[in-house]
C-alpha cells in the first residue's frame, strides 16, 4: 500500500493516474472512517461545557458572566492554539503532532474533571482549547490523502464526522449533566480522547513534512500567505462573522432555556444539538456540490440559509413559548446546515490555494473562524445580559449579513 511519503517523494514524472490511484489506496474507507471519529471526538471537547453553563453557574456558584468565560476561553484557546500549533503539521510528520496534541488534551480535561473552582475550570478550558488543534491536523492529512478530483468529498466526509462532534456533544453533555454530573462528563471526555488517540497511533500513516522552515520562519509564513491569497482572507473574513453568530446562540442556548418562561433542563439544551446534527449531515453534499459548480456558489448558499434561519428566530420571538420553541428548533436545522456547508466550501477554496501548505492555510482559515466563535460567546453572554435572547439574535443576524456581504463583495 502506497503511504504519505510515496506521494510526497514520488517522481515529477508520476501520471495523473497513478497519483490519484495511490492516493485513493492510501485513503482506505477505514482510514476516513478514523479520521472522520477523531476529528468529531476531539472537537467534541470545546463545546461539552455550553449546555452545563446553568449547572455550572449554580454548582460553582459563579455569576452569569463568569460563567460564560468557559466557552469563550476554550474557543480563545483553539484560536490561539490553530495560531502557534497547527502550522506544525507542514514542518513535523502529523501523525506525531496529532499523538502529542491528543495526551495533552486527555490532561487538560482530567483537570476540569477535578476542578475545585471556576478559576481552575477556567484555566482548564483555555487548555482545552490549545490542545484541540489536533482536530485541525486531521483534516488537512485528510486533504493531503485525497485525490485532486474528489478533495471536496473527502474533506467533506471527515467534516460529517467533526460537525457531529460539535453538535452531539451538547445533546451527550446535557444528558450527562443533568442525570450523572458536570465532573463525569469531562472525565467521560479524557476517556474518549484517549481511545482515540490510541485507535491513531494505531492506525495513522506517517507523513513527510512539507517544508524545514524553522518555527520562527513557519509562523512568519503565516502572514505571507495572508498578504498574498485575497482568496484566504475573503474565505478567513467570511467565515469569521458566520460564526459569532454560531457561537452566540450556542453559548447562550442553555442559559435562555434554564430561565423563564422555559425552566427547562441541561439534556433540553444538549437536544437542540441534534436538530443541528441534522443540518451537518448536509457536509459531504455541499462538498460534491462544490466540487461540481464551484465552492464560491456553495459559500453564498450557505450564508444565505444561515441569514434566514436566524431571521426565523427573531420572528419566533412573538410567538407563544411552545410554537418558539418548534420554530427555534427547525431554524437551528437550517443555520447548522448553512454555517457547515459554507465552512466545507471556504476548507475547498483555501487548500487548493497551496498544496504544500495545507497545514498552514488551514490554521489562518480556523484562526479567523475561532476569533469569531470567541468574539460570538463574549458578546452573545453580554446580549444575553443586558438584552435577552432578542439581542442575542439581532447579533446572529446582523453578523451573518455582514458574512455574505464578504461574498457578494466583487473580486
């Protein structure tokens, strides 16, 4: 079986044919099936706290506020972690760095698991997020060991599996929230990560670094490539505004729900989650799509059904609680599935810019997605504060207006 580093080495004068031949032997169903599972459990991690914010908020006895530092320094913590550790993947062999990446994040969440105090889970958060970014060195080797022809597929296959990562583990947090604890979901978690990583070490090929640049000259590089790739920063700028939006609504999902005229539980926000694993399951259809009529037209589509998803819920708004709720659930169908179809559309865009450095294309595109998710769970909680759930939404949609502004923006 042809590995990673047959293709990186092969001769200048290896046929289209056999290039596409031996990556697809490389890429065994298999293989996508472990990349698709790693990516959704480790991503999984940055998001198991956003429906327990209530709990948390009574059993720590922190404030509405503090509390909502927990998704906000996590999503910090993966923007800065995409920033410092994911250009790694061009310069290490990536089945190293995701290894490594995977124990320190079972660390990280053995100490939320343990956490006395919201000082400590906060600390522990930001950690998370760091060590995460292994997430973020599984897609591109995904990209890396797929044919030219069906990249968009491929990658949007392994998306399938992070995007219901993010989407199921509220529905699995919130159950385990309310009928074990907060503590047995984050060691639930480390127990999982750690399969995971095993199941990689395992089963993981090895692949050939891309460049020797030195660490200081490889994130150095990081600014080149956005100096000189309009595409990347439209894709990073875009991508951003649709998802403080995302973040918003998720980070404060739980805590509208909790309060009135609600009452409802952690395992009710956590189920939301699989009317947005409903909208994922779009992924590998908006990767196909993009491969056949172009991602740029994927990327308004998808912006699009976001922009009027979150419309709904402000219409919702006036509505009695039991008929929001049926419309708040539906509309979370349509912006899941418009913000992930949008992401595999920019993914399709950015790594056919450069293919040498997929890794680091990548870690811009994330760094500007994660800025948003940061910017959205700050700013969603302080909304929520001063404004309730209304100023909550108006943030969602005055955010994916500006996104597809990005993208109607003449090139």
């Amino acid at each position: 079986m042809s590995t990673p580093q047959t293709l990186h080495v092969a001769s200048p004068a290896l046929s289209q044919t056999a290039r596409t031949q031996a990556s697809t032997a490389a890429l065994s169903p298999r293989l996508v099936l472990l990349l698709a599972a790693a990516a959704g459990l480790g991503v999984a991690t940055l998001y198991y706290s956003q429906p327990m914010l209530g709990i948390l908020e009574t059993h720590l006895g922190a404030s509405t506020r503090v509390v909502g530092m927990v998704p906000m320094l996590t999503q910090l913590g993966y923007a800065l972690g995409i920033l410092l550790l994911a250009p790694l993947g061009d310069r290490f062999d990536r089945r190293r760095v995701i290894l490594v990446k995977a124990t320190a994040l079972v660390g990280a969440l053995l100490l939320a698991a343990v956490s006395p105090s919201i000082g400590y889970l906060l600390a522990a958060s930001f950690a998370i997020g760091l060590s995460a970014t292994m997430v973020q060195d599984i897609v591109p080797a995904a990209a890396t060991l797929a044919p030219d022809a069906s990249r968009g597929k491929v990658v949007g296959t392994v998306m399938t599996g992070l995007l219901l990562g993010i989407l199921l583990s509220r529905v699995v947090s919130g159950f385990v929230a309310e009928h074990a604890s907060w503590r047995a979901m984050f060691f639930a978690a480390a127990a999982s990560v750690a399969a995971i990583g095993a199941a990689a070490w395992r089963g993981l090929p090895s692949f050939k670094p891309t460049t020797h640049l030195s660490y200081r000259a490889l994130i150095g590089s990081l600014a080149h490539l956005w100096w000189h790739h309009r595409a990347l920063r439209r894709a990073a700028f875009a991508q951003g505004l649709l998802s403080v939006g995302f973040s918003a609504f998720w980070s404060t999902l739980a805590v509208m729900l909790h309060g009135a005229p609600f009452h409802l539980g952690s395992s009710v926000a956590g189920g939301f989650g699989l009317a947005g694993a409903a909208g994922a399951l779009a992924a590998p259809i908006a990767g196909r799509l993009a491969d056949r009529r172009g991602p740029e037209l994927v990327t308004r589509i998808g912006i699009a059904i976001a922009t009027l998803s979150f419309a709904a819920m402000a219409i919702g708004l006036t509505m009695a609680p039991h008929t929001h709720l049926v419309v708040l659930a539906l509309a979370t169908v349509g912006f899941d599935l418009g913000v992930q179809a949008t992401l595999i559309a920019h993914q399709t865009i950015v790594y056919g810019i450069d293919p040498a450095s997929r890794s680091r294309l990548n870690a811009v595109l994330f760094v500007g997605m994660f800025i948003g998710m940061a910017a959205g769970a700050g700013i969603g909680s302080l909304a929520l504060a001063q404004w309730g759930w209304a100023g909550v939404i108006a943030l969602a949609v005055v955010s994916s207006m500006a996104a597809l502004a990005v993208r109607m923006w003449p090139r």
